[in-house]
C-alpha cells in the first residue's frame, strides 16, 4: 500500500495548502478580542517567534450578520512553541461584534496534543454551510485537520474533524461532531511490501440538514462517498464505488460527536 499511502499524502497535502489558499485570517482586534475574553495576556503573533501565542487561527463573517465574526483560535499559553509536539493549547471558539469589539459568545478547551492530535497554522477552517437545525438557530462549523503525523502502520484513520456549534445566550456549545474522511483497510496490510494484493476503502463524508425533526431540531444525516482501492500484482486501480448513510437524532443535548465514525465500513471489518 505504500503507492496508495503516497497518494493519501499527496492529496492531503495539496488538501491543506488549498485551505490556506481560501484565506480565513483573523483581524488583530479580532485576536484581540478573544484573548481579552479568555483573560489571555501577552504578544498576539505567531508562536514562531519569540514570545508569541497565537499557534492557529481562522475566522469568517456570519452569513446574513456580517458584523458578527465566528473565530476559531488556538493560544500557546505555555510557550511550547513549534517544535513541542506533545504539548497543550488553550482552543477558544468565539462569536466576536466587530462593530462593539467584543466577543458575544464562546467556549474556551485544553486541547492535550499528542500521536493523532496536533495543532499548526493551518489546522482550523470556519464552515458556514447552512446548518439550518430549527427557524431560529442556525449552527455554524468549525473544521479541525491535525498536523500530527499519526501511526505510521495503521488498519484505519479518520480526518478533518468538524464541530457544529450553536449559541446559548453567552455560551457557544457543541452538538455535532465526525470525521469528514476516513479510510480503513479491507483485505492486507497498509504496511505490505512487494506485489501482494490488498483492498481498501476511502470514504469522503457530506452532512446534510433532514426535514424531520426531534426534540426541536432538525435531523442530520451523514453520507460517505466510498472508494475502493485496489492493489493486485503490484499494480493500483480504483474498484467499486458506493454510498452509505446514516441519520442522527438530537436527543435534547447533541447528535453525538464521534471522530472516528465507521458506519460506513464494509461488513467484512465491522
């Protein structure tokens, strides 16, 4: 699998310089703002250089309330910097007024990094997709890819994380998490050498808003867009493709987070 494992990296690669491509920077009030909200004190510029706190940061304007800014920041209040791998930060997702300079809501976490987790500048892209979840609230994304190199034998992984978020007067909270890709291995190993044969599956995961409803909220439903990857005497090719499909419920609280969703998985390793 090691052609197949090239490609991964290539496309997640290209995946990452894409994003920071389609630009989400945040203003230095903005950066302002939230630090201010977090009772975070010191240089606000990249961790890179000498006494600097921001690691990640992205934000974008609410759709329909531009003066509204949702911010997704990432502070290093230990001052591990860039070469500090398995070290901590301080994740503060907020909604900022930009015309008040104040942030309105947000929820501030311990991110423990470690093999799988791991912040850098490009990590966090702002999702303004139209999580309509009932007439009066509307969730917006935050999008986590980790910089972290992961196991390097692995009979599965999962990617790109998104969080739905939805305002409860001062407080932003979570509702909804998954993976937005995944991929798991169906007949071999990843690490195989030589020609030997071997399957896998990629899938590439969509969310949609349903017009059924529980507790108040909209349903939601996750499609995974599923890939076969196929190696036979040495040689790579796409196999068959499918579709699977799973419907959540909100149970008052939240639909679930689950980052590593396998719903999707051929029978043969569930």
């Amino acid at each position: 699998m090691k052609g197949r494992a090239l490609l991964v990296l290539a496309a997640w690669m290209l995946g990452r310089a894409a994003y920071a491509a389609d630009a989400q920077d945040c203003s230095d009030a903005i950066l302002a703002d939230v630090a201010d909200w977090a009772h975070i004190r010191g240089e606000l510029v990249p961790y890179s250089e000498p006494g600097g706190l921001i690691v990640a940061a992205a934000c974008k304007a609410m759709p329909g309330q531009p003066d509204t800014v949702i911010a997704a920041i990432a502070f290093d209040t230990h001052h591990e910097g860039p070469e500090h791998e398995n070290g901590s930060k301080e994740q503060v997702v907020a909604l900022v007024d930009g015309r008040a300079d104040k942030v309105i809501a947000a929820a501030r976490s311990t991110v423990q990094e470690d093999a799988l987790t791991q912040i850098d500048t490009h990590s966090y892209r702002i999702d303004t997709a139209p999580y309509r979840l009932s007439p009066t609230v509307r969730a917006f994304g935050v999008v986590f890819d980790s910089a972290a190199r992961g196991p390097s034998c692995p009979d599965a992984s999962a990617d790109s994380e998104l969080t739905l978020w939805v305002r409860d007067g001062r407080q932003l909270r979570a509702v909804f998490g998954s993976n937005l890709r995944g991929w798991v291995s169906t007949q071999g190993t990843a690490c195989a050498a030589g020609t030997g044969d071997a399957r896998s599956e990629d899938a590439d995961m969509t969310i949609g808003v349903e017009k059924t409803t529980s507790h108040g909220f909209a349903d939601l439903s996750i499609t995974a867009h599923i890939t076969e990857n196929v190696r036979k005497n040495g040689q790579f090719a796409d196999g068959r493709r499918r579709t699977a499909r799973d419907v959540l419920k909100y149970d008052g609280k939240s639909y679930g987070i689950d980052m590593f969703r396998n719903f999707w998985y051929p029978d043969s390793v569930k």
